[in-house]
C-alpha cells in the first residue's frame, strides 16, 4: 500500500500508449535521457533536465515548492524503492512524464532508503525564496549522496565505519586508498592485487571508485558485488593526485606522512579527494592526515576466512558473529575500532602485550572501571560531532552533546594518567 504522506496525482495513472519515435530526443547519458521533447520544452522541465545532465547516474530529487519530486526513470525507481505511489505529470498528453515525490521533510525518513539501495542521490534546493522569485525559481545540486559519502545519521551505521574506497591498478602494483568522511578517518595502502582483495574484504566499503577502463579488470580481481562509480582516466594522474593531496593538506611533499614512496596508493587517495569535490564536499577541514596501512603490522584474512569463522556478520540467519559477543563499548567510536581489531589481527607482540596490560589493569581495579565507564557515557560519538562541526552541518542539540562529551574528557584524562595505564 503506497504511502499516505507522499504526493500522488489526481490525473489518471493508467498507462499511455507509446510515443512516436520523431517525439523522443535522445542524449547519449544512458537510457534515463530518452525523454517526450514536448516535456522538456516546458520551463520547468528544461531546468530538470539541465540539472539532471551534471549528474547523469544519480537519482535527482527535485525540490518544488513543499515536495521533492522526481521524473521519468527516476521516479520509476524511487516509486519502487521508496513504495510510494508513481503518478504521471501531463497525464494523457504529448508532455507526459512519470512523476513520484513525497514532502521535503519527510527527506530524512527516505533519503537513507535510496541511499541503502546502492543509489546516488542528488538533492536539488530551491535557491531563492518562491515569492521573491521573476519567473522561475532557481534551483541547484546542493549536494551529492553516495553510499560511500555521507554524513547524514539516518544513513549511517553508528557502530560502522563508512567507508568509501578507490583502487588504481599500475604496471607492476595497485593502490587502494579508505576514507570515512564522517569520522576524517584516511589510509593508503598498495600491493598485489590479492593484498587489496583482502583490504576490501575487511574494511568493507560502502563505495569503490576506479577507473572506466579498469572495469573488468576490477571485477575480475574482486567481483561484481561491490557497489562502485568509475571515473575517467586522467582523475588517476600521479601529478594530478600529488597536487590535490598538498593542496589539501597544504603541505609542498607528502613524506610527513610517510606514504611518498606508494606511487599507486597515492593517486587512490588522490582520486578519493577529486570525488569529495565532485560530489560538492568541499568543507573537509576535519581530514587533517592520510595514514599509511602497512602489510606487515596485521594478519591479513582473507575474505574465506572472515566469513568462515564469522567474526563480523554471520553465515546463516540467526546467527551470532563473533563481534556481537565481543563489542560490550560504550560509545560508538569504541565499536568502530574494536570492529576494526578483529578483522585485522596485530602481529607485533609488543603492541598485543600493550593491550592485554590494559586489559588487565581495567579488571584488576573494578573501582577504575566502573568510573572510566561513567566518563564514557557523555562523550557519545565525539568524531562524527567533531566531523559535522568541520563541514557546518551540526544543530544545537548536537552543540549540546560535544560540550558534555568534552567536559568528561579532562577527568577521563585526570584519572587514566593518576592510574598508570598507558
């Protein structure tokens, strides 16, 4: 049953007979351009199509007046994604054209939906306030959601990373690079094709970017499971990536940190960057390092391994992972990292006998414990917080939160140091 909130048409929604081919114009962006001429000559249709032309492969969702709307293709697959009801606009006429929307603040209940079903969304906003506006309303993208990039709750996993991923594949090695642009968490790695395999297994990104003509090979190296977005060649230039990354980080090299000599992993992370920008992400401050994944820090499992001794997701409904059993955090950054200790097993006993001394020292003082734990508490999800004051997206109550959190912060810090633990 469609949805009641969401704007159906009172014109009829049988189906029409099908156009003659001298009224379709078509571009050459893919089969959701085949569109009634007629409809596009009409000034509203004209700025849709226009705006749907930057971003071909999106789902754009169209503000007009209280109601996000969409057209053609479009519509079709938010109608069935979303279950509301597809209407038509110009019912029955030369102009006719597939029509779903629902209310704009009903945004945050179905964006996470699209999103969730492996779509990119384009959101196009209203410009000028209506009454002020001669003639029409100007409109434009005010941002691009990826499954790989967003910062919006309702389309995240608090207890997950969400990460976006991009390969390159060079003569002799290929480079992988993660970024989770709700924490400003960023790494770079390259290897063999079998070592990327394994990093994609256990980081599982929402997204994977490579290059167009690198399509089969990625598919033939990792599959066709991922959900992935190719972009042309020249974003994968050594120059272009190096130049993007000390722009950003406005530094003259990358040796600070430690990843100048991953040739391959650099122009990743540098085609990571050019698709924040892309995707109208600019506001990145909160990205300050790029960290370097070394192969001989972890146990690397493969993807037989992970699923076989379920550590992260179980094989059969019902289940329980490991990570179910394990994960008693507190806060949802603790999660994320635990999450992260389990898929990537340590091999240097220096680093293994630090944590378990931690450990020990938390059960052997009860009284401790129990503190650190009420410190814990208030402190919530402090790097998204910290991420959404970065790129001027936090609300008042999210002000409140970050205030308490780093209130409890100084007597975490007090009682941990008068404690001995490292």
């Amino acid at each position: 049953m469609a949805n009641p909130k969401v704007r159906a048409s009172a014109l009829s929604t049988a189906p029409a007979p099908a156009a003659p081919a001298s009224k379709f114009a078509i571009k050459s962006l893919g089969p959701d351009h085949i569109k009634p001429a007629a409809v596009a000559d009409t000034p509203l249709m004209r700025q849709y199509y226009q705006l749907k032309t930057e971003h071909p492969g999106a789902v754009l969702l169209f503000r007009v007046g209280d109601f996000y709307e969409t057209f053609g293709e479009d519509a079709v697959t938010a109608a069935r994604i979303l279950d509301i009801t597809l209407t038509k606009r110009g019912a029955g006429t030369a102009s006719e054209v597939a029509l779903a929307g629902f209310p704009h603040h009903a945004l945050d209940t179905y964006l996470p939906k699209l999103v969730r079903a492996g779509q990119r969304v384009a959101i196009c906003d209203q410009l000028e306030d209506p009454k002020m506006a001669k003639g029409l309303v100007k409109r434009g993208i005010t941002e691009l959601v990826t499954p790989g990039v967003s910062l919006h709750d309702n389309t995240l996993e608090r207890r997950q990373n969400n990460y976006l991923a991009a390969v390159h594949f060079g003569k002799t090695e290929a480079g992988i690079s993660f970024l989770d642009i709700s924490t400003g968490e960023f790494l770079a790695a390259q290897g063999t094709p079998d070592y990327l395999g394994k990093l994609l297994q256990n980081f599982r990104p929402a997204e994977v970017l490579f290059c167009k003509r690198s399509r089969s090979e990625f598919e033939g190296h990792f599959g066709p499971d991922f959900c992935t977005y190719a972009l042309d060649e020249w974003v994968f230039g050594q120059d272009y990536a190096h130049d993007t990354l000390t722009r950003h980080f406005r530094t003259t090299s990358l040796k600070g940190f430690g990843v100048d000599n991953l040739k391959e992993g650099v122009i990743a992370a540098g085609c990571i960057l050019h698709y924040l920008a892309e995707t109208k992400h600019t506001d990145i401050q909160h990205v300050a390092s790029l960290g370097r994944l070394e192969e001989d820090k972890y146990v690397w499992l493969d993807r037989f391994t992970v699923r076989n001794l379920e550590l992260v997701q179980a094989q059969h409904p019902g289940g329980v992972p490991l990570i179910d059993i394990l994960d008693q955090t507190i806060t949802p950054m603790g999660a994320r990292l635990l999450r992260k200790w389990v898929v990537l097993p340590l091999k240097e006993v220096s680093q293994i006998q630090r944590r378990l001394d931690t450990v020990a020292a938390l059960v052997a003082d009860p009284e401790l414990l129990e503190e650190v734990q009420s410190q814990l508490r208030p402190i919530n999800d402090l790097e998204r917080l910290i991420s959404k004051v970065a790129v001027r997206r936090v609300n008042p109550r999210e002000l409140l939160q970050l205030a308490r959190a780093l209130e409890s912060i100084g007597p975490l810090r007090t009682k941990l140091a008068a404690s001995g633990i490292r």
